[in-house]
C-alpha cells in the first residue's frame, strides 16, 4: 500500500510539473539578430536580418507602416499574421524581427515578429 501510494504521488507531481511548464516550444535564448536603430537598418544589406525597437506612427495601407525609433523612420511591412492579437497605437513601444528589403531606391522592413517591447 505505501508504495502504491509513493508510486502515486510521484507520478502525479511528475505530470503536474509538465502541465505547468511553458509549452510554447522552439528554442529560447541569444539569436543572431542584430539589435540596431533604424537609421543602422536604413544602412544595411538587402536581407539582412534586424531587430528594431520603437513605435508605429501610422499605417499607410496594404499591411505597411511607418515605424520610427530616435534615429529616424522607415516603412516596415507587417503581414497581418505576424501581430498575433497585439493592438498598437503611435505610444505603443514595439519590438519588431525581420529582414531587410531593398529595392532601388528603396528600403523597407518585412517584419517576420512583432512585440511588445519589453
């Protein structure tokens, strides 16, 4: 009886351990994603992958938006998926991943993640 009731007892904090733990998956720790300002991003490559930190100052349709940080501003294009339930506003401070685009005479931002910043 005191080991059916040992055995028990263990299994159901093993188990309840797992059910706490964050499910979210994937790896969580440093990416190769560079912090940088938008003026650092305005300079870099065509597909270089960034990480901005500021604010939305407005939306300028088909998904893009002007994103502006203390360097400066850039269009960023924010595929609709990617806000995954944030609501923004201009006072809102995000956190945004994602590759640069350009074209021409022309740089953008394709935003693969967008958060909250921290």
């Amino acid at each position: 009886m005191n080991k059916t009731l040992t055995a028990t007892l263990l299994g159901l904090t093993v188990f309840s351990t797992a059910a706490l733990a964050d499910n979210h998956g994937g790896f969580k720790g440093p990416d190769r994603t560079e912090q940088v300002s938008v003026a650092q991003a305005l300079e870099l490559g065509d597909d270089s992958q960034v990480r901005l930190t500021g604010v939305i100052t407005e939306s300028l349709g088909d998904e893009k938006y002007r994103f502006q940080d203390d360097s400066g501003t850039m269009i960023v294009e924010i595929d609709n998926d990617e806000w995954r339930g944030i609501e923004a506003t201009p006072d809102t401070r995000l956190t945004i991943w994602g590759e640069i685009d350009k074209d021409w005479n022309e740089t953008e931002l394709d935003v693969e993640r967008v958060e909250l910043a921290q």
